[in-house]
C-alpha cells in the first residue's frame, strides 16, 4: 500500500516555545509518585528531542 502525501511542508502540532514550556510543567509534576516518576521521564524524553538553539 502506498500513500500520497501534500506537497506543501508540514507544520508543527506545537511551536517550539509551546513544547519547552510542556517540558517545564510535566518537570514540576516530578516526585516521588509513579505519576511523579513518569512524568519526569515524558518530559526529560521530550526534552532530548528540542532543538539546543
């Protein structure tokens, strides 16, 4: 099966501005918790794919 795709460039979901601040709320979420604990690892994942500028 192949698929056709639009010519014209895709568009982010989120700007990048948008994602850091994502990184930094799921970061304030981080505790001893299960939920704390993956939390910290969504974010600290997310973070490794933003760009460094």
């Amino acid at each position: 099966m192949t698929g056709t795709y639009p010519d014209q460039t895709r568009q982010p979901l989120v700007t990048l501005d948008e994602a850091r601040h994502a990184v930094e709320l799921l970061l304030w979420f981080e505790d001893d918790t299960p939920e704390g604990h993956a939390a910290s690892e969504l974010a600290r994942t997310l973070a490794t794919r933003l760009p460094t500028d």
